[in-house]
C-alpha cells in the first residue's frame, strides 16, 4: 500500500500540497476528491466559470483545466517513475498551458469532463502500480521525488486549488 512520503523525497515547494492530503487510503481519497470537484465545479453557471476574483487572475475554467493539466503531467511522471525510468523529466510553465489551452473558450461541463478523465486514469495507475514501484526514486524538473510522493502531490495540488476556488472566488460570487 502507498504510504504517505517523508519531507526528503520530493522538493520544498510541494510540502503545502502534501500537508493538505488526509491520512488514509490515498486512492479512497482520490475517489472522494473526484466526487467534490464534480459539485464544485458541475453546478456552476459559464457565467460563474468564467469569473476572475482579480485582473490578471485565472477564470474559474482556466483553474480547472490548469488541474487537468497539471494531474495529466504528474500521472505522466508517476508513470514513468514508477515504472524505473531513470531519464530526467522536463518542467512545464503552468502560464504557458493555460494560456496554450485556450480552456476559456470551452463550456465548463468539457472542461469537467476532462478532469474526470485524467483522475480516473490517476486512479487506475495508483490501483495497478506495483508495491514496490512505489519507493522508486527519480528526477522530474531538474529535482528528485519518488512515485509516492508524486501521487500524493496529485491529491493535495487538486485540493489547494479546490480551496482557492471556494475561498478566492466563490466567497466573491455568493455574495
């Protein structure tokens, strides 16, 4: 079974999104995830998807599709890592993908869609992944992290911004 990684076996940066993920079963937690993103983001009008809580901030969409994205590579780097390979993987500009996603021009059920797309395939990599893969250990942006450890950089990355969502923009819309 996954456990939960310790501090050395990924970069500073992601200690707040590994804080954030629950002791427990971490593909329980994935599933339960899915299903909060899904009443989120599923009841909300385009009016409201397309909503910036300030000038020059992501839309409600493009905070989505930055989640996809994101879940995307890391499953690719989960993959990867846990699978052995030892050739170092690239970093990626988050700016750049979502302004190259053009994911504003999309209704936000598509943009929905895909998200439910990319974590269940998260989930089924998690599910088939072999225990001992789980330790393996390589180098993603220039920095070492393990394959547990990106699994739970997976969960916590969805459930920050799922917390900026509710703080930053919906407190604005409900109001």
């Amino acid at each position: 079974m996954i456990k939960r990684p310790e501090e050395k076996e990924y970069p500073l940066y992601y200690v707040p999104y590994v804080e954030l993920v629950p002791e427990g079963d971490l593909l329980q937690i994935l599933k339960e995830n899915l299903l909060q993103v899904t009443e989120l983001f599923g009841c909300l009008s385009e009016k409201d998807a397309d909503f910036r809580y300030a000038p020059n901030k992501w839309s409600i969409k493009e905070v989505l599709g930055h989640m996809a994205d994101t879940e995307r590579i890391m499953g690719y780097r989960l993959l990867r890592i846990g699978r052995g390979d030892q050739t170092p993987l690239a970093g990626f500009e988050e700016n750049d993908f979502v302004s190259g996603s053009q994911v504003s021009q999309l209704p936000i059920e598509k943009i929905l869609e895909d998200f439910t797309a990319v974590r269940n395939a998260t989930m089924t990599l998690v599910q088939t992944m072999p225990e001992t893969a789980w330790a393996n250990k390589g180098v993603a942006n220039n920095l070492e992290v393990t394959a547990q450890a990106i699994a739970y950089i997976i969960a916590g990355h969805e459930m920050h911004h799922r917390n900026i969502v509710t703080d930053r923009y919906l407190s604005i819309l409900q109001k």
